[in-house]
C-alpha cells in the first residue's frame, strides 16, 4: 500500500479496517545473499539501499530486539553536516542531501525539520575556530553562517547572555540541519525495505559467526543457523561483542550516552542549540518536550542506562545557558550504548575475514549519518569497493595513522 492523501481518504471513509502492517514479521529463511546483523538506523537503510539502488534483495535484516529498539530510537534527533575535515564533510553532506529527498524515496513521513543548527561560541578563540568550520564548510558547498552575539539573541531571546560564567559571543548556525523523528526513519527504511523483499527478522540474536578457510559461510542465532554469501555488521554499540566472535578487537569503546525530556510546554526554542562551552545541545520536540542531552558517561558499559554524575552535569550546564530551564520538570531519561572509535570518525569497510563488513565506530553522531551510512555500506557490500564519499572510513586507518580525528583530542573516545 502506497501512503497517500488519496489512501488516507479512503481509509477513513472505510473506518481506517484496511491499513496493512508497515511490514511484515518474517520468520528467517536458511540462506540469503546478503544478512544484514543490526535492525537500527543504519541495517535498515543498508538492506533498502542493496534492494533499491543494487537490485539485490534476497537480503535479512536480523534484529534482536524489535525495530527500533537500539540508538535509532534513543537518539536526540539531530541532523547536520557542519564538518570540517575533509574525510568527513562531503559523506555528511551526502546524508544531508538524502535526507532532504527521504521521505519521497520511502514514502514515509519522518518529520524531517531543517530548523537550523547552531553552535554558541563563548570566546575569541572559539570564534576564530568556528569561522574557519564555517569557511571550510561553504569553501566544500555546504551552507553556513557565523552569528554575532546580537544576531543569536533575536533568534534566542531567553538565554543567559551576560552574566552567565561563559557569555554568549554568537554562533555558527547551519540552516539546514535540523532534527528528524528518529523511530519513523527506523518504521519508513523497514517498510520501504520490505516492500522491495527484504525479510525484517526481530527477536533473533546472532550469537555466533560461521567461518570457514578465512570465510564467513553464516550465524548462529537464537532462531538456528542462517548461511549468507555475505555479512554485514550494522550493530552499533555491540560491534566490539560481534566481531569478538570472529576473533577481532576493534579500536572502539562502548559508552553509555544519556538524554532526557522535558514535560510539554508552548513552543519556547524553533532551532537546535548546542552550549560551546560544556557538553549540552536542547530542540523542542514537535509534542512540546524540550529534549536535551549532554556527554558521555565516562566509563566503558554495554547497559542500556546511565549514572547521575552525568545528569548532574548536563543539568547543570542546562543552568547556565538557560536560567528558565530550572522551572521544568523533567520527565524521562534513558541511554544507548555507543560504540566510540579512537579518533571519533566511523568505519565503513571489509574486515580481513572474507565475506564480512563492518559499519560502526558513529560515536554519538550516527543518527545524522544513517542515510549516507546505508548507502555507502550497501555501495561496497554490493561491489566490494568503499563508496567515493566514504573512501576515509577504513579499518585500518588506526594502523597507518591516517586518523579523522575531528576534534583534534587524540585517540581519547571519551572526549570525542
Ligand atoms: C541518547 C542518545 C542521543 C543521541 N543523539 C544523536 C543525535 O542527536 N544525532 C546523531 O546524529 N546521533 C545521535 N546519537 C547516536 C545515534 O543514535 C547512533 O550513532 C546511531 O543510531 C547508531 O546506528 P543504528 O541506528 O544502526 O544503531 P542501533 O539502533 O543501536 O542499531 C543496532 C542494532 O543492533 C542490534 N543488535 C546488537 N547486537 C545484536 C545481535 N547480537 N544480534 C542481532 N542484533 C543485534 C541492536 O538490538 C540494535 O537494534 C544519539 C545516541 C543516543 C543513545
């Protein structure tokens, strides 16, 4: 069924008794071209791209959990492509652009918003950082603006602008980021995967991978062996866990990332901001909840919940930026597990096992990137080469040194 203004028409003249599950609940098959492990984000959009841009569709999606069930779903929503190094700005501009033509593509509402992302500087130095992103940023076709501190305020009158121990200078806004509603992008690649013949498996853990003679042949799961000529690792903050099972360390640390909503008020904040001089970035979701976050907890954890220090903290920056904030209270909080790579940039790439790919490494920044990440992924399952805008993002860029360290701190997860 084709989502409509005519189908929803005539669903409602038909008491809304036609509409079909957005996808079907397939019971796994004993062998598949291509298996895809990971039904977050970026698996889905993997699968959707291998049906739709290479014609391969005798492809799975294994999940453990329920679509959307992992960081897909837990996500802040955030979406951008404010970059500066060059492995990086034109992949993320590549997201940018798909997002822009998604919902046609899959026929799915995601809420897609370009409200405008800004970055508050707080110093000269910060300034100066932020107008050579900026510039680095329109110099690779990517649209930005450096704001002073008068230009901020009438986009955000309510922050604390003198006073605060960091006073607001301006900012650098990207008008086209914005946020999308992140488990709709999970439902729409799942349903648009279907449709072209991909089997959506949910309840099944891959706990164990089938090598043979340096080849991956399959995966052991909760639901029986399945063989696949190829494997495709899209598991986010287990990937460590998954490639453990092929005898593979990888340079990635799992951390538990934290965000929080607010109770519902009037429409306060139209932009997503983020603090430049602590950890925090807030947007107002569509339902009236602001919805913040902040870092990282700093320990290594593969639980899906996190510690007060870090509540504290992002409260406390919360505090700082935007005094009013106090008077809300909040509402829930929960955690994702990421999968933090040494210098902070993702990979995309063959292992040195046959047969097996890995995608991971997308820190707390993969949400943005999960249109780019499946097309790029499905792109090199499908001709065993990377895609022209993912070429950086390999393996073993740790071993010769050609780091994408987009932060410049070093490979130091807990800081990217
Ligand atoms: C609180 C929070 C805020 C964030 N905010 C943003 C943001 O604003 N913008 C942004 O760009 N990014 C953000 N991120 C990061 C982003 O959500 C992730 O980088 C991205 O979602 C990871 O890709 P994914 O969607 O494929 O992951 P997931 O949805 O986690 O998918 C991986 C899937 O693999 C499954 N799996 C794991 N092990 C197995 C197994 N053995 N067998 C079968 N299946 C398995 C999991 O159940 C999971 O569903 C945020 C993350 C969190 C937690």
């Amino acid at each position: 069924m084709r989502y409509s203004a005519f189908s929803l028409l005539a669903q409602t003249l038909a008491g809304h008794k036609g509409w079909k599950p957005a996808w079907r609940d397939a019971a796994p098959k004993p062998e598949y071209d291509v298996l895809v492990i990971g039904g977050g984000g970026h698996g889905l959009a993997t699968a959707y791209y291998l049906a739709s841009q290479h014609g391969i569709s005798n492809v799975a999606v294994i999940e453990k959990g329920y679509i959307g069930s992992g960081n897909v779903g837990r996500n802040t929503t955030i979406i951008r492509s404010n970059y500066l190094l060059p492995g990086n700005t034109p992949f993320y501009e590549h997201a940018m652009k798909l997002w822009e033509g998604l919902e046609q593509d899959i026929n799915y509402n995601a809420m897609v918003s370009q409200r405008g992302v800004l970055n508050l500087y707080h110093s000269d130095a910060q300034r100066d950082a932020y107008a050579r992103r900026g510039n680095a940023m329109r110099l690779a076709g990517v649209d930005a603006e450096l704001l002073d501190r008068e230009q901020v305020r009438a986009m955000v009158p309510f922050f604390n602008y003198e006073t605060g121990r960091f006073p607001i200078q301006g900012g650098l806004l990207q008008r086209r980021g914005g946020s999308v509603r992140h488990d709709a992008v999970a439902w729409g690649y799942a349903r648009a995967a279907d449709r072209r013949g991909v089997d959506i498996v949910q309840n099944c853990e891959v706990t164990g991978l089938a090598i043979e003679n340096g080849r991956v042949t399959g995966v052991e799961t909760s639901r029986g062996p399945i063989k696949a000529k190829k494997i495709a690792l899209a598991v986010a903050g287990n990937s460590s866990r998954l490639t453990a099972m092929a005898g593979m360390r990888l340079p990635i640390e799992s951390h538990v990332l934290q965000a929080f909503v607010s109770e519902g008020v009037k429409p306060l904040i139209d932009n997503v901001v983020t603090y430049g001089a602590g950890h925090f970035y807030v947007s107002q979701s569509d339902k009236g909840g602001l919805v913040f976050g902040g870092d990282i907890d700093g320990y290594n954890s593969y639980a899906q919940r996190g510690n007060l220090p870090v509540i504290e903290d992002v409260m406390e920056s919360a505090m700082a930026l935007w005094p009013g904030v106090g008077r809300l209270r909040v509402l829930r909080h929960w955690g994702g597990i990421m999968d933090m790579s040494m210098d902070g940039s993702p990979i995309i790439d063959h292992t040195p096992i046959d047969g097996l790919y890995l995608n991971a490494g997308w820190c707390y920044g993969g949400f943005k990137a999960t249109p780019a990440s499946g097309w790029c992924f499905a792109h090199l399952i499908a001709r065993d080469e990377p895609h022209p805008v993912a070429t950086a993002f390999r393996l073993d860029r740790f071993a010769t040194g050609r780091v994408i360290d987009e932060k410049g701190v070093g490979a130091q997860p807990n800081l990217h």
